[in-house]
C-alpha cells in the first residue's frame, strides 16, 4: 500500500497505512492514553483514536500528558 502524507504537531510525515492514532503516537515512545489529541480540529477521546486510522492529509496536535507520573515520583 502507497505512504500517505499527515501533519502532527507542524512536521510533516510520510507514514504507512494502516497506522491508527494511538500506533502513531508509540511510534514516537509515548503512552496513548497519557496523550491529548486533537483530529483535524477535534478533541479526541482515547477510546475513539485507539481504533481510528489516519487518512492522507490528517492533521495531528498531540500533547502528552504526565501528571500522574509526576504525583507518583
């Protein structure tokens, strides 16, 4: 299958499809469901972009969030 073109957090990437959000976000070392993430102008739930395949042209903002490590130690 051909790369498709999406945009996360202003950079550029040619990925492999299918590639889900959440397989997107562990391809860079982050935990999923410590992230915050915005779809193409939508705040997304982690059940929603645990299953949801990107599409050429997508547009990622993707915040890690790590509060609870921080409380824990």
């Amino acid at each position: 299958m051909e790369e498709i073109s999406i945009t996360a957090n202003g950079n550029a990437y040619q990925i492999q499809p299918p590639m889900s959000v959440a397989q997107f976000i562990q391809a860079f070392g982050f935990r999923p469901e410590k992230c915050v993430v915005n779809l193409n102008g939508r705040l997304m739930h982690y059940e929603a972009y645990c299953s949801l395949l990107l599409k050429n042209g997508d547009v990622l903002n993707i915040m890690a969030l790590y509060t609870d490590d921080i409380l824990n130690g």
